[in-house]
C-alpha cells in the first residue's frame, strides 16, 4: 500500500486519507448491508440494488462480483491483491471485461465485506460496478502514451469518477449509464456506442473542449450515438453531464426495462427536443455551483504519477535490429505494439486472447508475472483494454526484445491484437442465467481454428464478437463479424452480422440471413473468411472489401458450402 | 415508521388528506396534487402542502410555491429515483425553502441521497429501527460532487464532507 509521501502512481489518481477513509466507510457500510440480509432486515428484492452498486451479481452458479478498474489504469500492487483474491476466493482466476474491469465468478456472499476490504487496502472497490447508476468511466488504453494523442483524457475520466461516485441524484437512474472518454482523433473507445460519449482535445485558451455523444448503445436496439454539443468548455463539463442525466433521470422510461436506456429517450423526443430540454436545465443551474475550475482540475492532474521517460539514444536503432534478427519477435511487434509518443519507447498490448483460449481468462499466476513485467518494464503501469487485453503503455524499445521473450515464455506472447483471434466474446451459456447459448466455445474454436499467425496476419485486421444473447454484451453489433447466440426450438444457433464498426467509421452490423446451427458456424465463417481472401483488392481490410462489395457476395459462402 | 428528520423522530404536525376525505377548514394540511386548487382556495394563513408523484413536473407548482409550506415527494418504489430529481429542483430551480417530505418506500440507504438533494423529511412505510436510518446517514463523511446544501469543498478536486 502506498502512503501520502510515496511517489505517485504512474498513470491514475493516487489516493489520499480522505479517499481512503470513504473507502472504508464504504466497506463497513457494505457489510453492515449484508447483515442486514442475512438477518432478513433486507428482502433480496431490497438488497439487490445495494449488492449491485457494489459489484456483486448473481449468476448461473454463484455471486460474481466486478471489480472497477477506473478508466482502465491499475498498479502491480493493485494487480497483485487480485491475483491473490483470485487464489483465495475464486478458483484461481479472473476474467477482463469490455469495459476495463474485472470480474470473478465464484465468489460467496459471505466473503464479498472480507474481498472489499482487501480491495481497499490497494485503494480499488467495486462501487457502481453495475446496477442502474453511472457506471465505470472507460478510457483510451493507450491514454498518455499514443503518439496521435491530442490530449491526456485520464484525468477528466478520474474527475468523472469522482463527481459520479455515489452521486445523490443519479444513483437510481432509469438504467445503467456508460460514459467513455477519448483524447485521440482516432476513436478507441466507442465514444458513439456509450450513453455519453466524450472526445477530448485542447481548446482555444489552453483548456481542454469537449464533444459531447449522446444515446449511443448496443443492446438489443443498437444506435449510434449524436452529437449533442461541440465545444463545450471544460468548466462546464459538470454542470452539462449533470443537465443531461437529470433530464434522462426525469422523463427516461422505467415502465420497460428494455426501453430504459436514455438512447431510446433521445429517439423518443427527437435529438432536438432532448437537446431543448438539456439546454433549459443548463441554463436554470447555478453555475458557479458546478463550475469545474480549472485549480480543480490541476490539483487532481497533479496527483497522478508521470514516468519519467528516458531512454537510450539508440533504443529504436537496437528494436529495428531485434526485430531484423528474430522474425517471430518482428510479427508480434507488428501486431501487439503502438506508436507511443516519445520515439525511444512504446506501448506492448498483451494478449488474452490465447489460440483457443478463453477471451479475456487470466490466472493468479499470470496476474503475478504481468505486475512483475510492468515494475519491469513498464514504471508499475498497468491497462486493461476494452477489447480484453492487457497494455504496458511505456516500454522503452531497446528493452522490448527481453520483455516479449518472457511473455512468450508464459504463454501471453500471442501476435493476434486487432486480428481474427483478438474475439471479444460475452461469458453466455457457461455462465450467464440469461444466455441462449454459448459464446465461448465459438471463440475457441474459432481462435483454434485461425491460429497459425502467418494466416492471420495476411487476413489482416478483423473484428469478430460473439454475443450468447440479444444483450449483446459481446459488442456482436459492432463487430466486422458479428455472432449472435439464438434459441430455435432449444436448440443452440447463431445469427450473423456483418460490417459493424465501433472506430471512427462506426457502424452496425447488418444480419446476412438465417441462423447457423452451432456444429456449422465455425465453418460457415471460415468460407466467408476464404471469399474475403479471393475478393479482396490488394491488402484491402475485411470491413472495405464488405462494404465496397456488400452482403450478397458473401451469403453464398455463409449458406451454399462448395 | 415515525416522521424523521436528520435523523431524529420528530412530531408531525400535519394531517395528510387523501384523495376523496373531507377538506378541514383549518389546520396544516397535506392534499394531493389532483387537489391543490381546492387546498389553496382554503385561505392565505391555512397551512398547505401538497403530495406529488414521480412523474409531476415540479414546475408546475410554482404558481403555488409561495403558499406551501411542505412538498412530499414519493418513491413508489426505492428503485424510482425521479423523487431525488424533484426534491433537488425544487431546492435549486424553484427557491424552495419550506419541507420536503420524502413519503412512500425509500430505503434507508438512500437517505444520505435524499438529504443531499434536498429532503427534509421522511415518513415511510417501512419498518425497520430508526437506528439503521441514523447510522445510514452517519457512515459516510465524505463527498464528491455539489449537491443542494452546499457542503464546502476542502482541499482537493472536488471534495466536500458531510456532516
Ligand atoms: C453473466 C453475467 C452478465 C449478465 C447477466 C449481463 C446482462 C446484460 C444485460 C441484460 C445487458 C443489456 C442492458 C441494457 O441494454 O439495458 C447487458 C449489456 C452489456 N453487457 Fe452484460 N451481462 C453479463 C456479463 C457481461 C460481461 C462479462 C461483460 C463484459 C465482458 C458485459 C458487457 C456488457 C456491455 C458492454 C453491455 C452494454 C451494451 C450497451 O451498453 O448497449 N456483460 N448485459
Ligand atoms: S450477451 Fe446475453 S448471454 Fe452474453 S453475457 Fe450478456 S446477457 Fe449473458
């Protein structure tokens, strides 16, 4: 546990006694709640709001509790006490989410108080983790680090977290609220699949502005966010987000759970009358009241650790001749590396994503040797990305030959980010009470069945997520393909969808005909694969070769096996 | 459960009228929305408040602000929590000064919410001790965003602590 005249963490918001003492305030309250129950005080009915704003779920077999990583960013020492909350209290691993997190499924009602104090002591909780309140902040994985980055958007994510932390009004909201928060051009956050989505850059006087998405969301009616407000002044970043979640506290409807998101709000009214209607409550607030003063922001900037990045003049000269030297390294610096801005560093995405693996899985094990590489490697610095992988944003390049040697050496050396194995699949029918079917095993078959790296590379970048239900928690709408687990007559198929986008060229995936039975869509999907591979015009990616030609090209490879 | 407020029981002085009983002619008395003209045209100096539900527009008291005296606000479930967007309106938007009730079945854990949005009071149909209601609102000291009572921020970003 690091103290008040520690050095900072690198990369997110050190605490200090105040935070700490709400967190423990937080537990002792958590736990009196649960006693609560378990002395009847509490129907279920009563206690699940209470239990889902602190994480903790009821899945197929057992409490699953969620974990926050706020905007992603976590230290080895807070990844360390997971590894060994994993070890003692689920069966020896953890799982990372689409929106940073992380979750254990085997957990017992009874140790959540004992798993919530550990998780204070490394300044982490589950609060909001779930139920109807706004949820985990979601940020850039590459935040302070990508080379095309205008503007580091950890701090407002972190004054976001803040300011929505057991917020008074918005705690029992219509429906969960996700709010996402990009400082790069290049959108890597899903900025337009979120309920606000935020993109970030410096403003006329220095300061930062803000686009501001709004009704964006996957689900079971996908809808691409609008654009609510261009420019807004970081000042009022506050008072504008409070505007608008109250305008959705107000009117968004709690008659359907499945129309309670504030997305089929902003279809309802119109994006004109809801904007009406939050440009009238930001014009009655005070102001001066929710004014995000700029000696505000910089008193929280000023409480994350920097690294200090020093390098080696040579250290991009002795990459390029690492790479020349050893092929296999080559390829992995291809597909698992990222510009960074200072030319002697760079950020290494590793994989979770193993060749017919468990999308996202990790054990306690390899959370312990991913703490260890990142005080090697990477200032203590930790990210878990929304695709289920795992950043060590500062990486200098002389030192990235050595690094990779040991994650190859544990089996997270696999070259597939932003390829056919990087699948984002939801947990469905192994775990999930609502699934209709399972998700995982497509993932792993699929990723098995893709696994030599060489054919992957020359397919190039493709996007598959695999939901086990219309919940779409696998993202299947905005997957290149889509893969959406269906029930017909007990029976488990899927449905496919192609060309959906969550980057810059958003899209939703359009469904290309009936429904696959389980034993056929793996194969089905490795001929629509082949026919991308003759029909597409030099390196042309799988979503341009769709879009240039369409559907139909494809539906007789998904439907007419030669 | 008796009338709370900042967590101490507290007499309640008012008589809630329901939808169809008889009108008093005097005394404090609490009539639902449906009836607030009738409230109102009772006389300037008899005590009035007003009931609403959780899909009334607090503007629309407005008109009527001046001559209330409590607005109870309702939570039909604990999980509706339109009454915290009214309460907080009605503080922020509409100069409220008078009670705000908050009537129906709110938990006990969202009485620090209540409170920072601007309850007053509670009265609800729960019966669990007083006691779980006075250490929900003692557990947690701190804050971190503005909210109706104006708590002053301390040191740094945006936090504040409660009292
Ligand atoms: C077994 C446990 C789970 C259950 C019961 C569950 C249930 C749901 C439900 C009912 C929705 C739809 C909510 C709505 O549209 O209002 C949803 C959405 C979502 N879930 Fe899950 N989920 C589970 C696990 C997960 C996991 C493990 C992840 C991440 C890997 C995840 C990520 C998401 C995301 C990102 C959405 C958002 C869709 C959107 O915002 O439009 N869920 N989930
Ligand atoms: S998409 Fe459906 S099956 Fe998959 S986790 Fe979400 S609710 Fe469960």
């Amino acid at each position: 546990m690091s103290t008040d005249t520690a050095p900072l963490p690198v990369g997110r918001y050190a605490y200090d006694q105040v935070d700490r003492t709400f967190l423990s305030q937080r537990v002792a309250q958590f736990r009196e709640q649960v006693n609560r129950r378990v002395k009847g005080d509490l129907s279920e009915d009563e206690f699940k709001p209470l239990r889902l704003m602190n994480g903790l779920y009821l899945q197929l077999h057992a409490y699953m509790l969620r974990v926050a990583v706020p905007y992603g960013m976590m230290g080895s020492d807070q990844m360390r006490m997971l590894a060994h909350i994993a070890r003692t209290y689920d069966r020896d691993y953890g799982h990372f989410t689409t929106r940073q997190n992380i979750q254990f499924n085997w957990i017992r009602l009874e140790d959540t108080p004992d798993i919530l104090q550990h998780l204070a002591d490394v300044d982490m909780h589950a609060i909001q983790t779930s139920g109807n309140c706004i949820r985990n902040v979601t940020c850039d994985e590459f935040a302070g680090a990508a080379a095309d980055e205008l503007l580091d958007p950890r701090i407002h994510a972190e004054i976001l977290r803040q300011w929505s932390t057991l917020h008074p009004e918005f705690s029992f909201l219509p429906r969960k609220f996700k709010i996402a928060i990009s400082g790069s051009p290049h959108d890597r956050v899903a900025a337009r699949f979120h309920d606000i989505g935020l993109v970030a850059r410096p403003g006329a006087q220095g300061r930062p502005v803000f686009d501001v998405f709004v009704g964006g969301g996957l689900g079971r009616t996908p809808i691409i966010g609008v654009q609510l407000r261009d420019n807004l002044p970081e000042e009022d970043l506050v008072a504008y987000l409070e505007a608008i979640v109250r305008v959705y506290n107000a009117y968004g409807r709690r008659d359907n759970m499945y129309k309670a998101r504030i997305k089929i709000l902003v279809q309802a009214l119109g994006v004109e009358a809801f904007r009406e209607k939050v440009d009238a409550e930001f014009a009655l607030m005070d102001r001066a009241d929710y004014r995000l003063d700029p000696a505000i922001v910089d008193g929280i900037r000023a409480r994350f650790g920097i690294p200090e990045l020093v390098a080696p003049a040579d250290a991009a000269q002795k990459l390029a001749a690492d790479r020349k030297a050893d092929p296999a390294f080559d390829r992995w610096v291809r597909t698992n590396t990222h510009p960074h801005r200072n030319d002697g560093f760079i950020s290494a995405v590793i994989s979770i994503k193993p060749d017919g693996g468990i999308p996202g899985d990790v054990t306690a094990d390899q959370m312990d040797l991913i703490a260890e590489l990142a005080d090697g490697w990477s200032f203590g610095e930790i990210r878990v990305t929304h695709m289920q992988n795992v950043v060590l944003g500062h990486v200098r390049k002389d030192r990235l030959h050595e690094l990779w040697g040991k994650l190859v050496a544990a089996g997270l050396g696999t070259p597939n980010i932003g390829l056919v194995g990087d699948i984002i699949a939801c947990p469905g029918l192994d775990y999930c009470s609502l699934a209709n079917a399972r998700s995982i095993p497509i993932a792993q078959k699929l990723s098995a069945r893709f696994a030599d790296p060489e054919l992957q590379e020359r397919i190039g970048r493709l996007h598959i997520n695999i939901s086990g239900c219309i919940n779409a928690c696998g993202h299947h709408h905005a997957g290149h393909i889509g893969i959406l687990g269906v029930d017909k007559r007990g029976e488990e198929f899927f449905q496919l969808t192609l060309g959906g986008s969550a980057a810059n060229d958003v899209a939703i995936g359009q469904i290309i005909g009936p429904a696959l039975p389980e034993d056929e869509t793996v194969d089905a999907i490795a001929r629509l694969i082949d026919t991308y591979l003759v029909l597409r015009q030099g390196d042309e990616q799988f979503i341009d070769t769709y879009r240039r030609l369409g559907a139909a090209s494809f539906k007789d490879a998904v439907y007419a096996p030669a | 459960m008796p009338l709370l407020e900042n967590g101490h029981i507290k007499d309640d002085t008012w008589v809630t009228v329901t939808e169809d009983a008889p009108l008093p002619a005097t005394g404090a008395v609490i009539v639902p929305f449906a009836r607030l003209e009738e409230g109102l045209a009772r006389g300037a100096d008899a005590p009035l408040g007003v009931t609403i539900g959780p899909d009334v527009d607090v503007s629309l008291l407005r008109p009527a602000l001046p001559r209330l005296g409590l607005v109870a606000v309702t939570f039909t479930t604990f999980r509706d929590g339109r009454a915290f967007t009214q309460a907080r309106a009605l503080r922020e938007h509409l100069s409220f000064t008078g009670e705000i009730r908050a009537t129906g079945k709110p938990l006990p854990d969202q009485y620090e919410f209540m409170l920072r949005c601007g309850v007053t009071t509670v009265q609800t149909e729960r019966a669990e001790d007083i006691s779980v209601w006075q250490q929900a609102h003692e557990i947690i000291s701190v804050a971190y965003q503005p909210s109706v009572l104006h708590e002053r921020r301390q040191g740094l970003g945006l936090r504040r602590f409660l009292s």
